[in-house]
C-alpha cells in the first residue's frame, strides 16, 4: 500500500469515526431572518414583514437575503471543519437564522465557542436520553426485541408499587396509543377519586388502592394535604411506577426545554398502585405490611418498594425476622419477586435498610451521563458548577451583584435575603440585567429555600441569570442539577466559591460604611443543557447505602452479604405529579430528575418484570439468581467498579469498590434474560443470597 493510498484511508477513517458518533445539532447564529431583517447589510435591502403578513417567496429580495444567509451558514462550516466531518442538514432562513448539522459533540464545543454562533442545541428527536437508563442498560437493542419489542416488553406482567400513590393522568401512564385487555389473574381492585367520581385506573394502571389507617389512628393523617385516594400527593410514587413501567417514547419537556424521551423498563407491564407513603410524615409499617398483603392477594407478579425503617428495629434481635420483613418472605414464597431500595445513608459501612435475605436489596449507581456547566469570571478564571440552563449571551460578560449588595434596605436581612427567595426585598435598579449571586444556605438543604425560587427571582427582576455558591457544606449533601429557565449556576466546590467571593470582593467598590459605590466583578454562565457521556460508567454513588447486613439494634454483623445487586439510582428522569412536594424544585412539574436507592430499586423491578416474561415459570429466587450471577463487576472501559467515598479533607474520590458497595455488581438485563445456570431456592430462603453471591466470587 502506497503512502498516498494510506493517508487517504487513514483521513476516510477518521471521518467515518467522526461521522459514527455524530447527532443532530440545531445551530443558531447571529443576523435577523427573513421574516424579521430590516435592512442594514450591505447589498440587500430589508425584507421584514408586518404582522400577520405572509412571507413572499417569490420576491427576489427575500430569495437574494436568504442565499446571503446560506453562503454565511457553509463559510463557516468550512472554515472551522474539514470537508466530510460534518453533513449540513437544513439552512434555517426564513423564520431563524441558523442550520441543522450532523457533528460529534466535540465538533459541536468548538461551533458553540466560535464568534457568531448564538446556541448549539442537540436535536431532541435523534437520540433519547431520558431516562437514558435504557439505553445504558441496552434495553432497545438487546432485550425488548426479544419480546417482540418496546410494544410488548413486559405484557401481561402486574407491577406492584407500594409508594405514594400516583397522577394516573399522566401520559406516562396513559393507555390511549395501545389500550390494554382484560387480565383474569389481577384480582385488585380501583379505587374512586372522592373528588372527581373518576377511577384511578385505565387498563396500564390496573389497580389502585391506599393504606393509611395507622396514620390516621397516630393522627398524623391530613386529607386535604396526603389525599385519602390513590392520588399522589408527593411525587415520589410516580416517579418509581414510570422508572419501571413508563410507556415508551414520552417527551421530558421542563421549563420550556425537552430533555429527550422517557421509558419505562418494562414499558408495557401493568402498574398497581398500592398508596402507604405520605408526603409530610412518610408512612407507618402497619399501613405498608397491609399493603404488601393486598398487592399479593390481588396477583401482582412483581412489587417495587423504594421503603424501609429509618433505623434497625428494636423490638427483634434479628433484623429481618420482624413483621415488615416477615411479609416479606411471605411474599416471596408466594410466588413474587421484591425489589427493595438498599437505604440513602451511604458511603458508610453498616447503613442499609434493606436487610430480608429473600428479597433483592437494590444499590444506586450513577451512569454514563452527566450534567456540567461553569462560570467564566472577568480574570480569566473558569469556575465549574451544575446547572440545567441556558448560556448568557455568547461573548459576552455581565455585571455581577451580591444579593447582600442590592437590599431594599436592612430590615430585610431577617429573611435570609442572600438565599434569593423573596424578590420583594432586592433593588429590581440594581439587579435587572446583571447576574444575581446568591448564598446556598442550610435553608436548600432543608427545603425551605429552592433553586427553582431562586430562578424566579433572578426572573422577575430582569436579570440576566443568578450563581448559587455553596460557601460551607455537610458530609452526605448531595447537589443534582436542577433545570432553570435562565442561566443559571451552583458553584458546588466550597473553594471554588471562594475564588468567585474573592474575586467579586476585589472589584466592588465600596465606601466607609460598606455601601457599594461601583459593581465592577463580570462573567458569564455555559449551556448546561447538554450531558456529557463518561467510559468511567458505572460507579457506586455517594449517598447508596453499604454493607455488611446487620443482625440486630447493636450493629453486631448478620454474617449476611448486602446488598445484592446495584442498578442506576443517580440522575433519573420519570414522571411526577404536579401536586408533588418532595422535591421543591419540581413543584407543580410534569417530570423530575432526582437521585436516590429509590430510582435503582424500580429499575431491577422493571427488569425483573422482563425475565419473567421470557420465563413465566421461575420463582422469585431464580430470577433473583439470574439478575445476580450475570451482573458486572467491570466499568465501561473495562476497569473494576468504582465507588465515591469521601477523602480525609470530606471532599469527594473515587475508590475500587468492593461487594458490601455493589453485591453482585451492576445488572446486566440482556445477559440476566440467558442466564445458563439458575440457582432455585425454597422456603425458607436464608441460605440463598450466601450463597450466589460466593458463586459469583468462585466463578467470576
């Protein structure tokens, strides 16, 4: 092969790399449009029209502006890409200005920093990311095919939910596109909303019932706020039914950005709604175990509990042998696969809630998919953070002020103005477009304060966008990105923080007193709209509980390995009920990303929902066994699992995690549908979950 024909091959390769892991991205660039130019450059004359007036094609001011702005949309494909890296799908002219390209991600960094270009925006309809956990899982490619597809993927199985209920007018729960037959064998019943006489089911949701007589005779029951229905009041239980039993292909639109599509992983399985949990006191055992016992009675094939005791209980020497688990075994002897969220009090050893060895404990992974953004300050420093916004405008910088710096007046510091929650209390004059810098109080940690409010001040007093900055932080705080509708920043990193805090201090001017004489601090927010994709996937997150099991109230070791299996827990997308107040930045949504145990739980239900599809006869043991012995204990590119822990300074590291971090490892569903080998258990089912997993170290 000659030099010439290798160096054509070579080039042809790389493009064809290029172009392999390329998307759709809408560009937008600088200039009026046709319908909106007024004139100005040089050689055409405007082309504007009054409202409500049609553009007129065959004008040949509008035909000579809009070849003007093609030819500028390929110069500059051409002069910041190689010819065959890149495919220009549309020139957008008449009602934007700006194109549709085919380009890898980092082709569309470097068109997103060039001058001109106003916003890069990934195309919603090329790829779904949302919840992305089964694209990761390779649920579309590898599993749902071999049942016939999406359409079928779960058919006929009954999913048990014992939760906060759910918003059963959803779409994520609707069954319009597909309706649903009878099933004889799901003998549960639906309850009626008191309010609208209508019932909670529809043929997706087959049963809906709710359990709250502990909670009402400990007088800890409000029908006004916890809803004596179905209906869920907090958000949780929505979130987890469409986790694992969504249907397919729903649009994630937040704030008026879409985040790509969401599915269940079993997106046709049915839902059964069993409501213990409440929105401000959580829930009572008594009302959960009845239940459990109801939602076995009724004939699910599978039950989700994202729920567990906030401490081992006292009242047995053994753990798992009180009532709560007890039923559990029960149920597990009937014939029904549990899934169990592991606990949120990691990464300390001995916090798990989940301590039945015949049900899955189910550990929380995050996956391949991230969210940045960052701050670029006057002095050249970048600042990273989190922030599901929109960028400032391109090239350029903004004033930044301190909330502190722009009270009405100093009556209002009773209201921890610096949380930016009350926009009543800032000088609008002062704010209006510029960056807000606000305070991450111990209030956000609580809930009483919310980015989403911080948002809405910045909003409503014309600022440009705001910056979060955590000054102190609490081991175990956990910071997800939360999407705003303008540019928006949590500096996450404490001395990160500082650097902003000195900066801003150094350019404030100020006189005697303290007052601001002149705001000269500058910067602007990134596009943190757009994930980026690690290799280092999956790791074991912060906040999931570890191992080992614990027998009794004194921590003493049950000589029990726990837990059994890790799935993705960080960063979920799914449905929420716009009554939803567990989580303050969501309130009054239609999605949520949150993170916890309790998103990784109904993912393994999900897939077990699957399995038993594609083998109706195995118990739950086998198909606990199937889920365990063929899951991994090897990242994406090939390296041991990793866990986050904390460092000796409280900051957070990555270190090799162990089996009391992720128990068998991370599912694998195609695998766990072909599992070879399958290890049955009878009752009663102690010795089972020592066993699999000394399978799993003697044959791995």
């Amino acid at each position: 092969m000659g030099a010439l024909e290798f160096a054509c091959r070579t080039i042809l390769l790389s493009a064809l790399l290029i172009i392999a892991k390329a998307e759709v991205y809408i560009v937008t660039i600088e200039g009026e449009p046709v319908i909106s130019y007024k004139g100005g450059v040089n050689g055409f004359e405007a082309t504007a029209v009054e409202s409500d007036e049609k553009i007129d094609p065959t004008s040949e001011l509008v035909t000579s502006y809009a070849e003007h702005l093609e030819k500028k949309h390929d110069m500059l494909l051409g002069m910041l890409f190689d010819r065959g890296t890149y495919q220009k799908l549309y020139s957008y002219r008449h009602l934007i200005n700006g194109f549709a390209v085919h380009i890898s991600p980092e082709q569309a960094e470097i068109l997103r920093r060039a001058p001109g270009v106003k916003s890069v925006e990934r195309d919603w309809k090329v790829k779904r990311l949302t919840t992305h956990t089964p694209q990761f899982l390779g649920l579309p490619t590898g599993v749902w095919p071999t049942g016939g597809g999406h359409a079928k993927a779960g058919e006929d199985i009954v999913i048990g939910f014992v939760d906060s209920g759910i918003y059963p007018h959803h779409p994520s729960f609707s069954s319009h596109t597909e309706p649903y037959g009878p099933l004889p064998k799901y003998r549960g019943k639906c309850e009626v909303d008191p309010d609208t006489k209508r019932a909670f089911c529809n043929g997706k949701i087959i049963g809906a019932q709710h359990f709250a007589k502990a909670a009402i005779a400990a007088g800890s029951f409000n029908p006004s706020v916890d809803f004596a229905s179905p209906l869920d009041g907090d958000g949780h239980g929505s979130h987890t039914a469409a986790i694992a039993a969504g249907n397919n292909g729903i649009p994630v639109r937040v704030r008026g950005h879409e985040f790509g599509k969401a599915s269940g992983m079993a997106p046709r399985a049915r839902i059964a709604v069993y409501k213990a949990l409440y929105r401000l006191f959580g829930g009572f055992v008594a009302d959960v175990v009845a239940a459990i016992d109801q939602a076995v009675y009724d004939g699910v094939d599978i039950l989700s509990l994202s729920v567990g005791p906030n401490s081992p209980p006292t009242s047995t020497r053994t753990t798992f042998l009180n009532p709560f688990d007890a039923t559990l075994l029960s149920a597990v002897k009937a014939g029904v696969f549990v899934a169990q969220a592991a606990g949120n009090g990691g990464p300390f050893s001995k916090t798990l809630v989940s301590y039945s060895p015949w049900i899955t404990s189910v550990a929380a992974a995050i996956d391949d998919r991230r969210y940045k953004n960052h701050l670029t300050l006057g002095n050249g420093k970048m600042l990273p953070g989190i922030g599901l916004s929109p960028s400032t405008q391109p090239n350029r910088t903004f004033t930044m002020v301190a909330a502190n710096d722009v009270l009405l007046d100093s009556s209002v510091m009773k209201y921890s103005p610096s949380d930016c929650q009350r926009p009543e209390v800032l000088n609008k004059n002062l704010v209006q477009g510029n960056i807000l810098l606000c305070g991450y109080s111990f209030n956000f940690v609580t809930g009483t304060a919310s980015i989403k409010k911080v948002s809405e001040t910045a909003k409503s007093l014309g600022a440009i966008g705001f910056v979060l900055a955590v000054e102190n932080v609490s081991p175990g705080t956990k910071f997800d990105p939360v999407p705003v509708g303008v540019p928006g920043i949590l500096i996450t990193d404490v001395s990160r923080s500082m650097d902003l805090i000195d900066y801003y201090n150094v350019s404030t001017t100020r006189d005697w007193t303290g007052r601001v004489k002149s705001f000269k601090a500058v910067g602007s927010i990134g596009d943190g709209l757009m994930p980026i994709l690690h290799k280092s996937a999956p790791q074991v997150a912060l906040f999931s509980a570890r191992g080992p099991n614990i027998k009794d109230f004194g921590f003493q070791d049950a000589d029990l390995l726990k837990p059994d299996i890790l799935a993705p827990g960080s960063l979920i997308w799914a449905a929420w009920s716009p009554n939803g107040t567990d989580e303050p930045n969501y309130v009054g949504e239609g999605f949520a990303m949150i993170s916890g145990t309790s998103m990784a739980a109904p993912h393994i239900a999900g897939i077990a929902a699957l399995v038993k599809q594609k083998h109706p006869h195995w118990s739950p043991a086998s198909i606990k066994s199937a889920l365990m012995t063929t899951s991994a204990k090897l990242d994406r590119a090939g390296r041991p699992l990793q866990a986050q822990q904390y460092s000796e300074t409280e900051a957070m590291k990555l270190v090799t995690a162990t089996p009391f971090d992720y128990g068998s490892g991370h599912v694998n569903p195609r695998a766990a549908l072909d599992p070879g080998l399958v290890f049955d258990a009878g009752f009663p089912l102690l010795p089972y979950s020592i066993l699999v997993h000394n399978y799993y170290e003697w044959f791995s």
